[in-house]
C-alpha cells in the first residue's frame, strides 16, 4: 500500500528560465525522426512569446485551443495518427500551456509507442511501453499537472487518467514570467486548484508526514499570495504560486484528494464544467466536511472581488444530477481517503444529489 512515486527527472525554477529550452531539446535532436513536436496554448499565437519558442523549420508546432472542452481522447489519437502518418515518431513532445496542454503532451508521448486507441489505456498502469521524451511548461498554475502521474483525458465513456511511471514529465521549466498574463479570474480559479488538492489531502485517511510536510508548505504560499500583506497577482506571488502548484500536486500524490475533487468530476464528465471552476463551485458548500478550508477560500474569493454564481442547480435536470452523483460515488478511492472505510454507511447517491443542490 505504499505509494513508489516517480518524480519528474528535471526542473528547472526561475524567472527568464524559458531560454535554456533550446539548450535542453539540443540533446535530444538526434532521437527518432530528429523533430520535435511543439503543443502551444492557442492563446500565445502572436504574442512575444511565440517568437522565443526554439522550433526549427523541421519541427511540428500545433496551436491548440483549450478552452471549448478539456482534452479527449480522440484529440490525442487524431493528432498522434496525424504526425506519425506525415513525420514518424518525434524526438520529444513539448507542451506549454496549462493543464490541458500538458496533459495532452504527456498522453500523446505515451501514444506514440503505444497502439490503438487512448480509450484503452485510461487507468492506472495500463500503459504497456515507454513514451518518448516530453518537457512541460506550465503558463497557469495551480492544478499540478506539471508533476502529477496522470495524463486527465475524457473519452467517451469516462474522464480519466493514463496513469503510470512514464506518464512524468522528463523535463519541467517553471518560469513564473510565463503566468503574468493570466486574468484575474482565471488565476484565482486555478489557484484555488492548489489551495483545494491542499485542504484535502491534509483532510483524510491518507495524509502523512510526507504529504503533510508539502501541503503545509503549499498552504503557507497560498496564505501569502492570496491573503497576505502583498495579496495579488503580482510578480512576487507568482514566482511563489508555481512552486506553491508543485508542492499541492506532490502533497496529493502521496495523500489523496476529496470530495471536492469528486463531486467536480462529476460537474466536469456530465456538464462539461472545468475542471478548477467546477472544484470552485463545490468547495464552496462543503462547510460540513472543510469547514475552516472553505472559510478560508470564502475570503480568499471576497479579498479578490471575485463572487461565485449561485442557484446553479435549479437549472439541472434530475436525471442530470444523479448522472453527476453516479460519477461521484464510484470515485471510491477519494470517500475512502475522506470519510474512511466505512464510507459507503455515510455516503450514498442521494446525499450526493443533495451536495450537489447546494450548488
Ligand atoms: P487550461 O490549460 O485549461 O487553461 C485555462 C485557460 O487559461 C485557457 O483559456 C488558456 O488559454 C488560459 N491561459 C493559460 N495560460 C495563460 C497565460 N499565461 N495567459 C493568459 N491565459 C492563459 O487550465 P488549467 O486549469 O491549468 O488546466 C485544466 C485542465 O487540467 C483540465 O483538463 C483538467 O482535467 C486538467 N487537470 C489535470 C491534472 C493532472 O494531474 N494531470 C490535475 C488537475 C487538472
Ligand atoms: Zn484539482
């Protein structure tokens, strides 16, 4: 029951740390077809940074934009079968963006030694070789999805994972300039991801000097950034935002997350919520089970201006919530972690539909 967690092989912190990427990838040129595919966040197409990316004219660099849904599975196959058919296999996958883009950088280095369809490798180490060598540069903190183990795709029967050792970054550059444009709402939603994977992992069966010791980091980083005497979305809090996102992932992996996180994946596989909103809309009415977290996030949202809609749920239809709560329930290993393992005495659908009333 021990937890045998991969790191990431290589970070490099700081800001201007974005130029040592052509230093980096230049040792690598040489692997399989000698290219490198480049997936950049749609939102950087004709901003400065663009012109600072390290891509060759042999190189394959594909905009991609995030925000109409979260990545799939048929996105990562389309794309793998697209480059595999006109180039081959790439040296490497560079992804920068947020948490969709490195998620899609992760799966699709899984998939371009592994055949068949994404959908067959959603869950924990179903993945049967290696991928090619893929670096992250997160643009927006606050999911963790720079040091997590898991690729988060929807497929058409379910939103999960590929999970296993080599779904890893390689290599990350956390370069806190990059997270300066983020807007306001958008910072504070995703940093709120981090604040949430923290409240939950201390809050549970699972948590342990080792998780604690990074979610007591993490929380004091979020304390400062969104609470404290320089509270703001400022270059001082962002260089403290992208280790704070570091540490929450970490602390998680060696704990758990909650109820939270399972009622937001709920919101985000039926409603198509994503995926550091939804987490905002549920935490917000779990008083009952965080109840100095959710205070806490509560000023977090009032000191930023920033209101949460309310009555949302009036609006669903029935069959709706109980398809959310369904998705819910069979996230056991979040209950478990939460309400311990007798979980299934205390927790069933219908007290589910009725977190989810609150919203
Ligand atoms: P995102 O990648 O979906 O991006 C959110 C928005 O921010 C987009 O509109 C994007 O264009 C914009 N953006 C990004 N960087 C910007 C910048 N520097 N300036 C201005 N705008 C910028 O955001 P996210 O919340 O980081 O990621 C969500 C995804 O991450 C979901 O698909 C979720 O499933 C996944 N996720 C993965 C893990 C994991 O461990 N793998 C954990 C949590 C969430
Ligand atoms: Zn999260």
């Amino acid at each position: 029951m021990h937890k045998n967690f991969k790191n990431i092989e290589k970070v490099i912190y700081g800001r201007g740390s974005f130029a040592s990427m052509e230093s980096i990838l230049s040792e690598r040129r040489n692997d399989n077809g000698g290219f490198f595919l480049f997936l950049i966040d749609q939102y950087f197409k004709g901003k400065e940074l663009e012109t600072r990316i390290p891509a060759q004219p042999v190189d394959v660099v594909e905009f991609i934009d995030v925000d109409p849904e979260e990545p799939t599975t048929d996105q990562v196959d389309r794309l793998r079968d697209k480059i595999m058919q006109s180039k081959g296999i790439p040296s490497g996958v560079v992804g920068i963006g947020g948490g969709s883009i490195m998620d899609l950088a992760k799966a699709i280095s899984l998939m371009f030694t592994n055949k068949g369809s994404s959908t067959l490798y959603q869950g924990l180490n179903l993945i049967r070789y290696p991928g090619i060598y893929h670096l992250g540069v997160p643009t927006i903190s606050g999911t963790g999805a720079e040091v997590s183990m898991t690729a988060v795709l929807t497929g058409p029967e379910k939103k999960l994972g590929l999970k296993c050792d080599w779904t890893v970054f390689n290599q990350v550059i956390l370069d806190p300039e990059l997270i300066a444009s983020v807007p306001k709402d958008k910072w504070l939603f995703t940093g709120m991801d981090t604040y949430i994977h923290c409240i939950e992992s201390e809050n549970g069966l699972l948590n342990n000097a080792f998780s604690h010791a990074y979610a007591e980091q993490s929380l004091k980083l979020c304390r400062e950034i969104f609470l404290g005497k320089h509270a703001g979305h400022n270059p001082e809090n962002d260089d403290k935002l992208m280790v704070a996102s570091l540490m929450g992932g970490l602390s998680l992996t060696y704990s758990e997350v909650g109820i939270c996180h399972a009622l937001s994946y709920g919101l985000s596989k039926i409603l198509g919520e994503k995926h550091c909103y939804a987490n905002c809309l549920v935490f917000q009415h779990l008083e009952d089970y965080y109840q100095e977290g959710v205070r806490e996030f509560k000023q977090m949202l009032f000191k930023h201006q920033v209101e949460l809609p309310q009555g949302l749920s009036n609006k669903w239809k029935d069959d709706e919530i109980t398809a959310m709560s369904q998705v819910a329930y069979n996230l056991s290993h979040m209950w478990n972690h939460a309400i311990g393992p007798n979980w299934k005495e205390k927790i069933n659908i219908e007290s589910i539909k009725a977190l989810y009333k609150r919203i």
